[in-house]
C-alpha cells in the first residue's frame, strides 16, 4: 500500500516539476518583474538542492524508511531545483541588464553562479528517461555533476550575501556526513 502511495506521489511530482513549474515561475516572471521575486527563486533553489542531497547521507545514516522513500523522489526534485535555478539567473540577468564580462572574476559572485547555473542546465538536460536510457552507465557520471553545482551554488550565495561562514558550515557539514554515510555503507 505504502509503495502505491509513494509511485502515485513521484508521478504527480513529475508532472509538477516538467510542466506545473516552469508554468508557473513563465507567468509568475513574466507578471512580476521584481529582483526580489528572482532572489527568492534562488533561495529556493540552493534550499532544495542541500535539502536533496543532504537527503541521502542522512537516510543512509538513520536508516529511516521514509528517507529512503523520499530518496527516490530525488529527481523530480531536482527538475524542479533546476528551473528555480534557471530562472533565478535567467531572470537577475534579464532585469540587471548583465553582460558576460559583468560576471567574470573569481571574486566576482555572479561567475560562481553562473558556472553553478551551467552545471544545473546540465543536470536539468539530463533529469529524464530518455537520457537515463541513452547515456546508461555515464548518467550516473553526469549526474555526479550535482556536488560541485552544490559548493559553487553555496560560495556564489556566501559570497552575495556577504556570509562566507554559511559557505563553510553548509559544506563542512555535506561532506561531513557524506564521509559518515560512506563509512556506515560500507561496514554492511
């Protein structure tokens, strides 16, 4: 019963995350045109993508069954991370009026946001059926991607933010308990 319950609830979610996301953030972006709307996409966004691969390590370590049930969910969370993603930068770009050589520096805090939307669209790209079935064992690979969208997407909001301490808590922490989770799976 539970397995019915959890296969019902990732259709609807994929359904929400390919065709009700972007929907929405298209009418919502195009209605609104305040950076702060944007800004909040991208709070989303950095949210959801801790939130879902932190989820992993935890359930691994707690060994919660509803954990791991949500950790199947993962990618129709991702889909909806991405366009949260795509649309936080799409759109800070569009109303900011930015040029490429606005963004680049290494201390320049849109150049890791950029780098980290790039790394998203890939995974965004790639978040379906059709690319599972034709990239096969590289999905995986591509997928791998996340991690370093992760750390980039944490140093570009410190450093916007001017909260450097957030970028090392967050990403001592992900490691952290990546490192626990690995050395607990491994002891099975």
């Amino acid at each position: 019963m539970q397995q019915v319950i959890i296969l019902s609830l990732k259709k609807y979610l994929e359904w929400t995350a390919y065709v009700i996301v972007p929907f929405v953030l298209a009418v919502l972006s195009s209605v609104v045109v305040e950076r702060e709307l944007y800004t909040f996409y991208g709070t989303l966004a950095e949210i959801g993508l801790i939130f879902i691969l932190l989820l992993k390590p935890i359930s691994q370590i707690s060994g919660w069954i509803s954990l791991r049930q949500l950790v199947g969910l993962r990618r129709p969370m991702g889909v909806t991370v991405f366009w949260l993603a795509l649309f936080h930068g799409a759109m800070l770009i569009y109303e900011r009026n930015l040029l490429w050589s606005d963004m680049m520096g290494l201390d320049n805090y849109l150049f890791y946001g950029v780098v980290a939307l790039l790394g998203m669209i890939i995974l965004g790209i790639t978040s379906n059926n059709f690319s599972l079935r034709t990239l096969k064992k590289n999905w995986k690979r591509v997928q791998y991607l996340a991690y370093p969208v992760l750390f980039l997407t944490l140093l570009h909001s410190a450093m916007a933010e001017g909260e450097m301490i957030k970028f090392y808590v967050v990403s001592t922490l992900f490691v952290a308990l990546k490192v626990w989770a690995h050395q607990k799976t491994r002891k099975r």
